[in-house]
C-alpha cells in the first residue's frame, strides 16, 4: 500500500474526528493527571515515605519513585504498542487507562515508613513500576488514534492539542484536586490523609476508559492497513510480512534525544515548579494550588499554538525556533523567580515558566509519528516517547541532588534546562524534514 494512499484524509465524520483528539488529549490527561499527583505531595511524600535527616535527599528520594514510574514506561510502551499495531489503537488505550488508575489509587492505601519501616517505600515503588508499564502504554495509543484520526495540514495541531493540551489539562485537574483536598484537609489533615485522597482520585482515569475509550471510532489508518488486497470491507489479522522496528534505529535513537531534552524540559519547569514554589517562595498551599491552575491553562494554549505553528512553518524550523527560546528564556525565569517576594510576581514567572517549558514538548509526537510507517507507528513512537521521558523523568533527581539545599535550586535549574535545551536544538536539526506526511 503506498504512502499517499495512507495518508489520505481520514474517511470520518467531522464528529468522529474531533471526538479521537478531544478523548486522545483526555487520555493523555490522564496519564499525566497521574504523574502530575506525585509532583504536588512530593514534599509530604519526602516525610511519609523517605524520611531522612536531609531535607533535598529526602525529596531525592520521592523524585526517584517517580523516575522508576518512566523507567518502566519503555517496556509498558513496547508490550502495549505491538498490541495496538496488532489489535487496535483503542483497546490498548482502554485496559492502559484502567490499569493506571487502579495503580495510582491503591498508593494510597500503603501504611506508611513509620508504621512498617523499609517496606513503605518498597511497595511504593513496587507500585510506581506496575503504573510505569500501564503508563507507557497509555502513550502507545493515544497519540496514533489521534493523529491518524485528522487531515495531514492540521496533526501539528492535533500533537499540540493531545500531548500538550492533554498535559495541561492533566495538570489542570491535579491542580484543582490539590487545591480541593488541600483546603478541606489542611495543615496535618492533609499530612496524614490528604495526600492519600489525591491518590485516590486517580480512579477518574479507570472511569474514563470503561466509560468513554470504548465507545471510540477507531483509527481509519490503521483498519486501512488490515483490509487484504481486493477485500475492502475484511478486517482480518495485520499482515505479518510488514516494516520490523530494528530498521528504524536510527530514526529511535533521534526521537530518544528530542523526547529526553523536550521532556525534560517540561519536567523541569510545570514538574518541578510545585516544589520550588514551596522550598523557595514559601508560597502558601491555597495561593499554589491557584498559581498551578493558572499555569495549567497558560500549558494548554502554548501547546496549541506551538503545535499549529509546526504545521504553518514545518516541523524543523518550529522546534529550532523553540529550543533556542527555551535556552534563553527558562534559565533567565528560574533566576527572576527566585528572587521574587510577592505573589503576583511568583505567579507571573510561574506561568511563563510553564508556557514556554512546554513549546518543545508539544509537536514531539507527531516528529515522531511522522518518523514510522503505519504497520508500526504505535511501537515505534512509543519506545522513542517512553525511553526519552524516562530519561528526561530523571532530571528532577539530578537537580535535587545536585543543589543540595533549597537556596541552590535556581542556579541548578539554569543549568540543566540551558543543556536540555541545547541537546534538543542538536537533536532538532538532525532531524529529516517532512511535510506532514505520514506514511
């Protein structure tokens, strides 16, 4: 089947169309929602969990829970891609969301170090591992039966509205839910249930999947690709004799690069902003939870434009044009936050911050996307995706640990995002110039 052939308008209704980006983006919030839950108790979770003498080796710790979450992202982004490649976009997306929210909720349920020592933070983590694999399967869906879904002039759109749309909303719900439980459990309420409610309510994304997932249209792409020749109307099994992933190597290894530097960056500014508000502008719980949904929102429309302004200008020049913004912009943000002393400035820089942390994360995934033919999109795109923010997951633990107070942490953040950001202009302009297309 040629590629033109493929990439031609998807045969859906307009309805059809919008309800693939609008639950893609929403499963994509999901999975975020979830990651974004432990970012905003991290502090509590330093205490309950990996209690230590030291303040920063503490929060190490709760950052390396969070990390073993996307180290097992890429083995979840492999089983569930070749499920999706092989059964359908829609039904990996279903049991990935609800193994996600069933994961996230029973953290909290364990006891904590105090009451049974060492074993708190080993189940905790045994834990983060099973919704690492889910997680990275959540990925392996949601973003091909979205792109797939919409015409080649508007998918830059379409990645900017699931990946970084959808991550704002996420962190616009974990915003809320923590501005919610942190006001009706404040002080040591919180300290001792508040944190275990926010884990509860990952069960919204378990809710979603047997609710809405399978009600989906599924990917015209990829029921294209089932028909055998001469039978329009069969849908029989993928045909065995297609594309294999170990010859895209090449094309894995780049995604790696641009997904750990645009990760990373994300992480580190929407990441890790709760907590440097805290241990740094000593910003109240009430007064965050705002700043936070403030900054949720100004993710959301950053995410829509950059991913439009990939479609308008092409992919290349958009992402060489955000990664030199983000070397200069996020390094001078992070020196001026920390020196600010009242709350609408605190909340200015916050949402700048989060803004343009999230113009090079945005049209990752459909430069991935655009990198594999159908037959092996969801694998392909997924292992580059889930290896890179592994590796860019880590780098709030590389921060904590190497600011080792809190007074060191703006320097510590310059640092890192002026090196991610020039590993993603590196990464950026190796990358193969199409247009739009995906074969």
């Amino acid at each position: 089947m040629q590629a033109a052939t493929l990439d031609a308008p998807p045969a859906l209704t307009q309805r059809q169309v919008t309800a693939a980006i609008a639950f893609s983006a929403l499963g994509w919030a999901f999975d975020l929602f979830d990651l974004f839950l432990l970012l905003y108790v991290a502090p509590v979770l330093a205490k309950v969990f990996f209690a230590s003498g030291r303040q920063m080796l503490s929060l190490a710790g709760v950052y390396a829970a969070f990390t073993a979450t996307l180290l097992m992202r890429p083995a979840g982004g492999w089983l569930f891609g070749r499920y999706a490649d092989s059964n359908g976009r829609r039904r990996a997306m279903v049991v990935a969301a609800i193994g996600v929210g069933i994961s996230t909720a029973l953290m909290g349920t364990l006891p904590t170090v105090q009451a049974i020592g060492l074993a708190a933070p080993v189940l905790f983590l045994a834990l983060r591992l099973v919704q690492g694999v889910f997680m990275g399967g959540m990925v392996a869906s949601t973003h091909t039966l979205g792109t797939e879904s919409i015409a080649p002039a508007r998918r830059g759109l379409a990645s900017g509205i699931i990946s970084g749309g959808g991550s704002g909303v996420g962190k616009l719900l974990a915003s809320l839910v923590f501005l919610l439980v942190s006001t009706l459990l404040p002080g040591q309420l919180y300290v001792e249930w508040g944190w275990r409610v926010m884990f509860f309510s990952g069960l919204l994304s378990s809710l979603l999947g047997l609710l809405v997932f399978t009600r989906l249209q599924e990917s015209p792409m990829w029921e294209a690709l089932q028909r055998a020749p001469g039978q329009p109307g069969a849908l029989p099994a993928p045909v065995q004799a297609g594309p294999r992933l170990a010859a895209f190597v090449p094309a894995i290894l780049l995604g790696i690069v641009l997904t750990t530097a645009g990760g990373g960056l994300s992480y580190l500014t929407s990441g890790y902003l709760p907590t440097f508000m805290k241990l740094v502008n000593h910003v109240a719980p009430r007064d965050l939870g705002m700043i936070l949904s403030l900054s949720a929102l100004a993710v959301i429309a950053s995410s829509v434009l950059s991913g439009h302004l990939s479609d308008v200008i092409g992919r290349k020049p958009a992402m060489l044009l955000f990664g030199a913004g983000s070397l200069v912009a996020i390094p001078l943000l992070y020196l001026g936050l920390a020196q600010a002393t009242s709350l609408l400035r605190i909340g200015v820089y916050s949402v700048l911050l989060s803004a343009v942390g999230t113009f090079c994360y945005a049209p990752l995934l459909i430069v991935l996307n655009e990198r594999f033919p159908t037959a092996i999109r969801s694998s392909g795109t997924a292992v580059s995706w889930n290896i890179g923010f592994a590796l860019g997951g880590s780098m709030p633990v590389l921060v904590s640990l190497v600011a080792r107070g809190s007074g060191g942490l703006a320097g510590a953040l310059a640092l890192c995002t002026a090196a991610l950001a020039v590993a993603y202009l590196l990464a950026a302009w190796r990358t193969p110039t199409r247009r739009n297309l995906m074969g």
